[in-house]
C-alpha cells in the first residue's frame, strides 16, 4: 500500500511573465534555444508605440497563444502516491518552436500511398535530404563554435577547411563547408510505427486504467490534484496523450523503461518523483513528467515530417546523424532519448537489449506492428470544405500564423484570430465563433472545444476541428450536432495563461496534428494559410488579395472576411 500525502504544488515549473517590452527585445533570440517548460498556456504579444519623451503603451488586446505554466513546486515526499499539480487540466496549446533547423517553413505531412505493415519497414515518410548537409548556410545567430557542436565538428578543422582568417566574424548567407565533420549514422531499425506514436485509431478501445490495474504497479495506485480535481495515475496518462495527441501505450513503455511504474508497485524514492527521468526544478509531478515527455517526443515526430531535423551533438565534439531512412516515429523516440543522456546510454535505450525501449514496450505490449494502421494519412486525404469560424459577415483580424497546436514541440497547425470589438482585455468578447464545419462536438472544457467531421465520436479518427480559448458561458455542449456556420462560443482568455482575448484554431487528422501550411494546407472560406518559415508568421492567401498575421487592427493589412 502507498502513503498518501496530498498537497498542493505552488506556480507550475518555469513560469514566466515577459514584459512587453522583454518579449520584444528576446523575440529573434527564443528561436535560437530549446526551452524546455511544461506545456504552454498561449503565447501573446504585444507592442510599444514611442512617443519622443512618453513611452506609451497600447493595450492592444490581440494575441498569440502565450504563456508558460509553472513554477517551483513543494519538495515531494518520496513515498507519496498522492500528488498535487496546480491547473494542468486547463493546460493549452501554444508555445512556439524556439529552434527550427533543416528544412525551411512550417512543418507538414505528405499523404502516404502505401501502407507497408506489418515489419514496419515504411510507415511513415522520410525527409527528401540528408539531415546532415555538406554545406550550411549562416544564420542570424551562428557562430563557428555553436556550428561545429552542431553537427560534430573539429573547430579547428571547421576553420582550416573554409580558410577563415577572423574566427569571430561570420556572415549571415555566408555558405561553410561541412565534409570534416566527424559524424556518423545512428540505428536505422524502426521503433514503432507512427500510427502507435500518435494517438491515433489504433488506440480506440485501450483502457489506460484496466491495464494499468493488471499490471499492478505503482501506477494504478498513484493520483494528483489536477486543478482542483484529484485523478489517478492512469489518468493523468489519459490526459497528457488526449492533450499532445501522443500514444498512451508509447508513453506506459517510456514509463516503465525509466522508472519501472507500471509494473514495479514500489520504485525507488528518486524514480516516484522523476518517473520519465527529467529533474529539471519542478517538474516533479507524473503530469509534469508525461508533459515534458510529450512535448519532446512530439518535437521528433513533427521536425521529422517537415521542419527538418538537426543532428545529434554529444559532448565528446561528435555527432549522430539521423538515417534517412526511418520513420517519424522512430525519428522522435530517437530524438527524445538523446536528451539528459550520453551516447552510451542513448544506444542502449535504443538497442535490443533488456533495458531498451523495444525490450520493454513487447514485454507490455508484444509485437508493435499489431496496432499499426498505416498510412495515417492515406494517398488522395483532402481537407473538407471549412468555412472561416466567425459569422460570414464579420470582419475578424488575422494575429497568428502558423504556430504549435499544442505545445512548442507540435506541428505548425494553429492560427490565431481575434473578433472586431476593440478594448477587451480578458473579458468574453460578444462575436460568436462558428463551426468552421459540421461534425459533432465531442469535447467542450477549459476553453477547449473539439469538433469530429465524421461524426463517429473520436477525435483519433479522421478529420477533427481544435477550439481554444471559449468561455465556458454559453459553449456549445458535448454531443451537440452541429451544422457549419453554427455558434459554438464566445472568444475569451479560458484555457490558459492568454494576455488577450482571441481565438486558437487548429485541425488533426486520424489524431495527427496537420500543419496549417503543408501538403493539407488550412483553407478557410477560400484563405489559404502561409508560414514565413517562423512560428506565428505567415499570411492569407484568396485570389490575389493576401493578408498578414499583424498585432493590429488594419483592415487591409489582416482583417479577415469570408465575404467581402
């Protein structure tokens, strides 16, 4: 039997309130590190306009999704089954990538002709180039000491073969040669099948709770206070996978491999605190664990499809590259286990041992090519028609381009809008957002609501449409049939941390998060959704008129109309 100690954890880890004026000055510079944070609330911007002697401050109200939950949390107690998380149930999508390498613009998916199971020799698609470039381009923020970490090179090799007289000046644009670097190709076996990452249809009819209650480890017995609300350990699985759009039983075998909970009734003080292995400063808590997992694994999964892949860099100066060949999915578990982890270790997690990954998912699970359903995004897959998610005859202003659907670590699939009333801080704006199609609504909390097109009742199946921020006065209610063009809710700040009222939107298919601009573009009433190849730029596209995201109220510039 385990100890109970419920308490309350203080402000979740990490979390930090920018001023306008820091979010400004950090805004080139967040793209150049990984932050690693619990899941992010909604990002917001805002702006200064200078007078010659008064700074004034406009309380424009239109944002981003912005935010970080945290904070220093209550040292935990090494035998407590009962844990406190403060809000992660109102966690929100949002943070944007802060390090995008490769392949230029927002991340996406091609719609896949053959399935290739079981074996999982080719589930999922590779990037067209190597990951690990012959040449490289100077970017704003390189330098030769960061570069050669990068992708595993001797400085000085670096400097010699590129004939470099100043070391401490680059260019930006300037090309660098890259064929000294000592790097090699990491495991080219196949983990999982990406259908089995995601939590997508194979994953309809798993009970977290009854097979954590077979099992009987520690898991079964543990529960936290999630906003208020206490839920078990299976719980909170269910949640972070519902949430990240991850597979529940990827992340029970990841559990497993670092802490033994889902079988192993009494693990170790350090390993119940820590059970995904990350000890950054309070994150503690299994939610904060499966969250900081989730977002990384995801990060793997969607640089893979589209936003481009760095190599790995050990602190021994050398690099592994990832082979061309693999799956998005082994990508992302790749990727994620080379974090708080030297190569030794990495490879083991990787190898066919009895301490990897594979080893204790088929011990859990058997054989992973039993679940796959693969391609999750089938050859001829097209968006529906989607109407703009306001009344046709409103003018909404565009504030976001593509960004994270969920987290920092997810794919580009989220744009931002916010309605025509000026001066509305956080209070619930009088629009309405509208179905942009008809489905069913399935989900409908904390700001959340989601609507299922095929009207089959899971959001793991087909073409489902993500709300964020809907006060919950007036929202529509789950198992409402709703027709295109009908009132769903009213944009607020509810479901995170949002300086401003607006409105998040988003779409996943067979529980893969598309990327607004991609093979499946977003089109809304005609508007086609663009990146400029950084999180929360882009523009809308009709015909000849285009609009681009803006923190402003300018018709010409971002007012956005499905009829005009």
């Amino acid at each position: 039997m385990n100890t109970t100690n419920d308490r309350s954890a203080g402000p979740r880890p990490d979390q930090r309130y920018q001023s306008r004026s820091r979010a400004l000055k950090s805004r080139r510079k967040r793209r150049k590190r990984v932050i690693l944070r619990p899941p992010s609330l909604s990002r917001g911007r805002t702006w200064w306009v200078g007078g010659v002697v008064t700074v004034v401050l406009l309380l424009f109200l239109i944002t981003r999704c912005v935010g970080q939950p945290s904070s220093d949390s209550a040292t935990a107690t090494p035998d407590a089954s009962v844990r406190t998380t403060e809000s992660a149930a109102e966690l929100t999508p949002a943070a944007a990538s802060s390090a995008v390498v490769g392949a230029a613009g927002a991340d996406g998916v091609t719609p896949e002709a053959t399935p290739n199971e079981p074996g999982l020799p080719n589930a999922g698609a590779a990037p067209e180039d190597d990951p690990m470039p012959q040449v490289y381009t100077v970017r704003g923020g390189d330098t030769l000491s960061s570069i050669a970490s990068r992708f595993g090179c001797n400085l000085d090799d670096l400097i010699a073969e590129n004939d470099i007289n100043d070391a401490n000046t680059l260019l930006v644009g300037q090309k660098l040669e890259l064929t000294t670097c000592q790097t090699e190709t990491g495991p080219a076996a196949w983990l999982l099948p990406n259908s089995e990452f995601v939590n997508s249809p194979a994953y309809i009819g798993f009970d977290v709770e009854a097979f954590a209650r077979e099992q009987g480890g520690y898991l079964a017995n543990h529960s936290e206070k999630i906003s208020g609300k206490m839920r078990s350990g299976p719980e909170v699985v269910e949640l972070v996978a519902q949430h990240y759009s991850v597979g529940p039983r990827m992340l029970l075998a990841i559990l497993e491999m670092k802490s033994g909970w889902v079988t192993n009734p009494n693990p170790a003080g350090a390993e119940r605190d820590f059970p995904m292995g990350y000890k950054g400063g309070g994150w503690e808590l299994l939610y904060w664990q499966l969250a900081w997992a989730a977002d990384e694994l995801n990060k793997g999964y969607y640089d893979w499809r589209g936003r481009g892949m760095t190599p790995i860099s050990w602190r021994d100066t050398t690099a592994t590259n990832f082979d061309p060949s693999l799956n998005a999915a082994t990508a992302g578990l790749q990727r994620f286990f080379s974090k708080n982890a030297g190569k030794k270790q990495w490879k083991i997690w990787l190898g066919d041992g009895p301490n990897g990954f594979s080893a204790n998912y088929r011990r859990l699970f058997g054989d992973p090519a039993q679940y796959a359903i693969e391609p999750l995004i089938p050859a001829g897959t097209t968006q529906p028609r989607l109407a703009l998610p306001w009344s046709q005859d409103e003018l909404w202003y565009y504030t976001s381009g593509p960004h994270g659907a969920w987290e920092e670590g997810s794919a580009w699939a989220a744009l931002d809008f916010v309605p025509p009333e000026k001066g509305l801080g956080c209070q619930v704006a009088k629009s309405w957002a509208t179905a942009a199609g008809s489905g069913l609504v399935i989900r409908s909390q904390h700001g959340e609501v989601m609507i299922d097109l095929d009207g089959d009742g899971y959001e793991q199946t087909g073409w489902v449409l993500f709300y964020l921020h809907l006060a919950s006065k007036n929202r529509v209610e789950v198992g409402t049939q709703v027709q295109r063009g009908d009132r769903i809710g009213h944009p607020s700040c509810e479901g995170g941390i949002s300086d401003a009222t607006h409105l998040h939107f988003a779409r996943k298919y067979n529980g893969e998060w598309i990327a607004a601009d991609g093979p499946l573009p977003m089109v809304l009433s005609g508007w086609q959704a663009h990146s400029s190849g950084k999180s929360y730029d882009g523009t809308l596209t009709r015909g000849n008129q285009t609009r681009t995201a803006c923190q402003c109220w300018k018709k010409k510039l971002n007012g956005v109309k499905a009829i005009e």
